[in-house]
C-alpha cells in the first residue's frame, strides 16, 4: 500500500538536504509521531471503508440468497401453468373479439350496428379488466346475435317485383333476373362477352408480389385505366380494416398473373391446391389445382381462388363447414359457357347455393370470388358496390 505524505511534509522534502537535516533535527520526534499517526489514521479509514463495504455486501448476499431461497421453494409447475392459463385465455378471447369486429365491419354496410356496437364495447372493457370469463361470454353471445341478424337479413330479402324470370344468359351485356333452382330462386346480376371480340385480363394495383401495407384500387379505377367496358372483383384479401390483417393490409396469398405478364405469390404457390382460371386468347380454362399450371406468359391473363363451383356443368362444391361461406350473402363468380365468358353477382346466397344458381343458369364452368364488402361489379356503371378497393380484378376488354 502506497501513503502519500501530507502537503507540509512534501514541501519540506522539496527542500535541499542540508536544511532538511536540520529541520529534521528541530522537529525530531514531533514529525516521526505526526508520520505515525497519519498513518495510522490512513489505515483506520481504510479499515472503515472496508467494513462499510463488507456491510453492504453481506446486505445484498443476504437478499439474493433471499431471492434464491423463494425461487427454489416456488411451484414451478404451478406458476408455469398458471402462465399457460393466462396465455389461453388472452389468445382465446382475442380470436373471439377480432372475429366478432370483423363481422361487424361486414354487417354494418346493410344494417345499423349501434346496438351491437355497444355490446362489443362492453366486451373490451371486460378485456381490459383482465375479466376472460365475462368477456369470452359477451363476445360468445355478440357473435350469436350478429348471426341471428344475417339470418332476419336474409329472411327478409325479396327480389324485386320488376325483376324478369329466366334461366337463360344474356347472350352479351348486363342482365339482372331472377333465376329458378332446385333448392329456391335467385336474384343474379350477370354479365356477359363474347371471348372472340374480349380479352379477359387481371390488373393489380401493385406491379409485384406485396405482403405488407399492399396499395389497392377501386374497381371503377380499374377499369377506367385499362379502358375496360366490365369488371368484377378478384381474389380473397386481407382487408386493411381488419384487426387480423394490421401487417398484412390488402395482401393476397394465391397465385396470379396481372396484364403485364407479371406472376404475383408464385413460390407460396408452387405445390397450392387451390383451383384457377387461366383467361386464353378467345377462351377459358380452369383447373382444379394452381400446381397443374406452371407460369406460362401466353395467357391474357390467370388468378388462383377457390371454391371451383362447376365443373365440366356438374356442381363440384356443397360446403365444407366453413361459416363464412356458408352464410347468406352476395357471391361474385367468373364462369363460361363455350367461347362466352360471364362475371357476376348471386344476392343473398351462400357459396353452395351460388353453384346450383350456375347450373341452373347453363354454365359449363365458374369459380368462387371474393365476396363481402369487397363484392363489386361495373358495367356502365356500378350494377354492385363499389365496395372497399380491392388489390386485384378481372375487366373485359374489347379487342
């Protein structure tokens, strides 16, 4: 250990030899004593700080083996279920709360919401408290009472009294009729072309693959920028004002092929069995799986969606339990009959029923489109919609 020496006692050794004996002999043993007692002093503050600083040490050893203690007498198998409890019932009642939201994004363009509105706000504030069993029950009873309202919704659909019966297709242009089937009838608004004066493309608002905060359009600025004279919405999406869709707004997953020959989602679709239209140059053709088409650029035009309703004129879907499509709503479709394509629209009916509208009406084939608040169809003029904007659509196009 080093001591400094005081600032007096250095001074005087900066002094030259002889007068440092000298006042070493003046001074004598007062300056050997004031040496021994500074250090002593030196060594007892030390001695102080040490056993301050062991003090504070064991103080904190003690409170880690405190800790240590608690840890090892904890249940871990009870916190760690504990935990699990809680991550359950946050996941399950946040599935629950965005489902039932969702819904009432779909339900409030026909039907006032306030009522159930506020039940969806009370539910939240259960969230909030931390309150799973009382909010798991408000958001369980909203979710039925949002179906009851689809149900009185559809119940009290009538078609138009104006509205023509018929079984036939328009031949070319718009037509809306009501269309007898096996299991009831229908109102369908529909649109047809001939495919040796039409071509039949897909534009996409974005010019390639996009997964997050993707840009979309509305189908009028489809088809005013494609000089297009028809147009209908195209593939399922992930609507911006979707909680579930907050890192993936208005992304699509399937395959397609835009008018600039550019293939969207191609490597996620390398081995996808969802079905496909591939629009040809005067016709159509559909198969029942993307992974049956490989990225030809010859086409107009192709976009993957499901479900393929008919098949070679045979009904190929009947439900797959899947609520969304089996609830009543419009259904937009894309389909043919020989070289004349048709895009349309069935009011008030689920996805099964659209198939036998379609067979009904004498198409050969036809695919599921989105539908929703994203159902749109233009000719002229909106016929259905406008609807949210979409990031892709199908539009004829004369040649």
């Amino acid at each position: 250990m080093r001591i400094s020496l005081p600032a007096g006692l250095q001074q005087i050794f900066r002094f030259k030899l002889p007068r440092a004996h000298v006042l070493l002999q003046v001074f004598g043993t007062s300056i050997i004593v004031g040496l021994a007692l500074f250090s002593m002093s030196v060594l007892q503050g030390q001695k102080h700080m040490l056993d301050v600083q062991k003090s504070q040490a064991e103080v904190e050893m003690m409170r880690v083996k405190e800790e240590l203690d608690a840890l090892r007498n904890e249940d871990q198998v009870v916190r760690n279920n504990q935990l699990s409890e809680e991550i359950k019932n946050i996941q399950t009642t946040y599935k629950q709360a965005v489902t039932a939201y969702e819904e009432l994004i779909d339900l409030q363009d026909s039907k006032d919401t306030a009522k159930l509105q506020e039940q969806f706000a009370d539910s939240l504030d259960a969230l909030s408290k931390r309150q799973w069993a009382t909010a798991s029950a408000q958001l369980l009873k909203l979710t039925k009472d949002i179906a009851s309202v689809k149900e009185k919704l559809a119940a009290s659909f009538v078609i138009p009294a104006n509205v023509p019966e018929s079984n036939a297709p328009p031949s070319g242009g718009f037509s809306r009729q009501s269309v007898k089937t096996d299991i009831g009838t229908y109102l369908v608004d529909i649109i047809a072309a001939d495919m040796g004066s039409t071509r039949i493309i897909v534009d996409t608002a974005s010019n390639e693959t996009c997964v997050r905060d993707c840009p979309a359009l509305s189908l009028s600025e489809y088809v005013s920028r494609s000089g297009a004279f028809a147009g209908i919405n195209g593939s399922y999406f992930c609507p911006a004002d979707y909680p579930s869709c907050a890192d993936k707004k208005n992304s699509f997953d399937t395959l397609l092929m835009n008018k600039n020959k550019a293939y969207f989602n191609s490597d996620n679709n390398v081995y996808s069995t969802v079905p496909a239209v591939i629009f040809l140059s005067g016709s159509m053709r559909f198969v029942g799986r993307s992974l049956d088409w490989g990225r030809d650029t010859s086409p107009d035009g192709m976009l993957a969606m499901q479900p393929l309703l008919v098949s070679g004129g045979t009904i190929v879907f009947g439900g797959d339990g899947d609520p969304k499509k089996g609830s009543k709503g419009n259904r937009s479709f894309v389909g043919n009959r020989g070289t004349t394509a048709y895009i349309g629209v069935v009011h008030s009916a689920t996805v099964a029923e659209v198939a036998h509208v379609l067979k009904a009406l004498g198409l050969e084939n036809a695919l599921n489109l989105d539908n929703g608040g994203s159902t749109a169809l233009w000719s002229g003029g909106y016929k259905v919609g406008p609807g949210r904007n979409i990031p892709n659509a199908i539009l004829f196009v004369r040649k």
